[in-house]
C-alpha cells in the first residue's frame, strides 16, 4: 500500500468515528432537548448548539493548523469532542438544557477540525487520486450509519436519566478517535508547501465564479439535509413512530449519504463534476417529493435515502471544485471560509427545524425547500454552460 493510500485510510477512519459522534447527536440531541426543554420549539437547540460550535471553530481551526500542523490539530478537535460527550450527559444528569447545549456546541468544535479531513486528504493524494481520495475519507460514514444510530438507541436506556448513556459513548468514541489521529502523516512537502509563497487576498479567491458555486452547491446541499435530518426524529415521534423506527430511518439515511462515496469519486472523473452536482440537486427534489406521499414509515425512509444521495453529490463535488480555486498558499483561509459559510447555513436550518416543524408540519417544510433547490441548479447550469473550461479541466 502507498504511503498516501494509508493516509487516507487513516483519515477515513477517524471520519468513521467522528460521524458516529456526529450522528449520535443528530439521532438523539432533539430528544434530549425535548425532555429538558421549557418549550417544544427549543427541542433542537442541542444540535443548534453543535452547528454553533462549528461556525464558531472553523476559522480558528483552519488558522491555527496553518501553523501547528493536521495532526496536533485533529487530535486536539477530538479531544474536544471526548470533552463535549462528557459534558453533555452532566448536563442531562443535572437536568440543564444549557449545560447539555455546552457539552454539544464543544462537539461542533471537535466537527470544526474534522471537516478538514477531506482536505487533508487531498493533500496527501496526488492529482490522479484525489477525487477519489476525498470520496473515500467521506466513505468513513458509512460506519457511522450503523455506528451512530446503534449508539444513541443503546446509550439511550444504558443509564438513567434518558439519553445521558449515549453522550458519554461519544467521549468514548472521541477519544478512541484522537489515539488514531496520532498516526496522521502528512508529507512535508504538502505541509510546507505554501511558505514563502504569495497569497490572493479572500476577496479576490470569492469572487471567483467556480469558487462561488462551489460554495453554494456544497451549502445548498448541507443545509437542506441538516434541515431535514434534524426534523425527522421529532417529525416521526409526532406521527407517533417509536424511536427505534427513527433511529432505522436515520441510519438508511446517513448509508445514504456515504455509501455513494465509493462511486462518487469516479462518477465525477468520467461525468465531470458539475454533472454530478447537478444530479445530486435533482435527487434532493425527489427527496421533496417523496415527503409529500405521506407520513408513514416508508415514506421517511425512502426520502432520508434520497436526502442522503443528493448531499453527497452536491457535497463531495462541491469539495472537489472549490480545490480547483485556490493555491497551497491560499487553501488555509480558503476552506476556512467555505466551510464556515456551509455551517452557518447548517446553524440556521438547524435552529429553523424545529419551529418549521411545530408551525406548518413535516410536509410544507419539505415543500419550501425547491426555489432553493431551483437558483442552486441555475447556478450549476450557468457556470456549466459559461466556463467549461475552468469548471472541468
């Protein structure tokens, strides 16, 4: 094996695990937030929280691994994320929504430093494998579909109060996370690659068109799954679904989301990648029609698979485009501001789910969803039909 291919398998390891974190929150921080909270429309304020976290780190994560390094950073995030687990389950021992908001927001920061994975990725690939380099780090969540849903619904009745089991296995599988991280070793070449180099300032890096539906494509993407991820739990308990049943729908819909990450790197070497996210736009409009045959058990299966295709599309080709748009030397500040636009757009649709949710139901909340998805494939269209050449060289 090449010492880039173990590279990567290592970061598709620690994707692995910290989706799982990842997704325990999703299956189960709306629940929790619902036990403790005064008011149904603060529910899922814990996975505002974890969005928050994000937001808040990713900056400062980018910044800071500039000059210390992708391990000392990730293995850092991880603890973080061991932290927040810990923190969270106090928080539900003490019945405090805000310490439970704490302990989930300090898991956002952990999800700040681990959405350079698949940058990191890139770095340690070469031209030919890096498509499929970032596919395959996004390919960890597959583990994390059973993973994550398993642990929540375990950690949920392992202890009492409700739901605190689940955090502390976070920590547990944070911290398992950050001993794998140690391992990380990114060549000297890509990590020193941008010293003494000369950098566009952010304003000129956004302004480019690629970069700009880049961005949107990746934002659009990610905000309409967190949107409709964070709803599900509390959309089936209302069509009174058991937990076990929402946890199965969310575990098909996260398979849904990684296990295209096989093929996707592929798919967008023959097809192109504006093809890709084109169709992964599509596949999220049938994830909204799908909402409206019904309220029944299948219905949000069949919905949340789609809703899982359709993000990684848009995700990993929106990934793949915007390494198309910066130098060495500019990749630091220029994934930073990426991927903090695409979590403030997952904060929003995350505070937005539950009120959507308590106010006109899981149906309509689908429903608004497809202007939305209109300007994204407008975009995608215009830089397809107006810069062949940028977009797909």
């Amino acid at each position: 094996m090449l010492p880039m291919h173990r590279q990567v398998l290592l970061l598709a390891s620690a994707q692995a695990l910290f989706q799982t974190a990842s997704v325990l929150v999703m299956t189960v921080g709306s629940l929790a937030g619902a036990v403790l909270s005064p008011a149904p429309e603060w529910a899922t304020a814990p996975i505002a929280s974890m969005f928050l976290g994000t937001a808040l780190g990713t900056v400062p994560a980018s910044m800071w691994m500039a000059r210390v390094g992708r391990r000392t950073g990730f293995v850092a995030g991880a603890a973080i994320g061991a932290a927040g687990g810990v923190m969270a389950a106090l928080g539900i021992f003490a019945g405090s929504l805000f310490l439970l908001c704490i302990g989930t927001l300090l898991v956002g920061i952990y999800q700040a430093f681990a959405q350079f994975y698949r940058f990191a990725a890139s770095e340690v690939a070469d031209d030919a494998f890096r498509p499929r380099a970032i596919s395959l780090v996004l390919a960890g969540g597959v583990v994390a579909a059973l993973a994550g849903p398993a642990l929540a619904r375990i950690g949920g009745e392992w202890l009492q109060p409700i739901y605190s089991g689940s955090f502390l296995l976070l920590a547990i599988v944070s911290m398992l996370a950050a001993g794998l991280l140690l391992g990380l070793r990114i060549p000297a070449a890509a990590a020193s690659a941008d010293k003494g180099a000369t950098a566009r300032p952010m304003a000129v890096i956004a302004k480019q068109p690629t970069y700009l539906v880049a961005l949107f494509g990746a934002a659009t993407g990610y905000g309409i799954m967190i949107l409709a991820m964070t709803a599900t739990p509390l959309a089936m308990v209302h069509h009174h679904h058991s937990l076990a049943d929402a946890s199965i729908v969310i575990q098909l819909h996260v398979l849904g989301m990684f296990l295209p990450s096989f093929v996707t790197g592929s798919l967008i070497a023959r097809f192109g990648v504006l093809t890709v996210m084109g169709a992964g736009i599509a596949i999220l409009a049938g994830h909204v029609l799908l909402t409206l045959s019904g309220t029944g058990f299948y219905s949000f299966a069949g919905a949340l698979i789609l809703l899982g295709i359709g993000w990684n599309f848009l995700y990993i080709g929106g990934t793949n485009l915007l390494t198309r748009t910066y130098t060495a030397a500019e990749r630091g500040k220029a994934q930073a501001a990426n991927d903090f636009t695409i979590f403030i757009v997952g904060l929003l649709a995350s505070l937005s789910a539950g009120v959507l949710q308590q106010a006109v139901g899981w149906q309509i909340m689908n429903l608004v969803l497809l202007p939305w998805l209109a300007l994204a494939a407008a975009a995608v269209l215009w830089l397809m039909i107006g810069r062949p050449r940028s977009a797909e060289a």
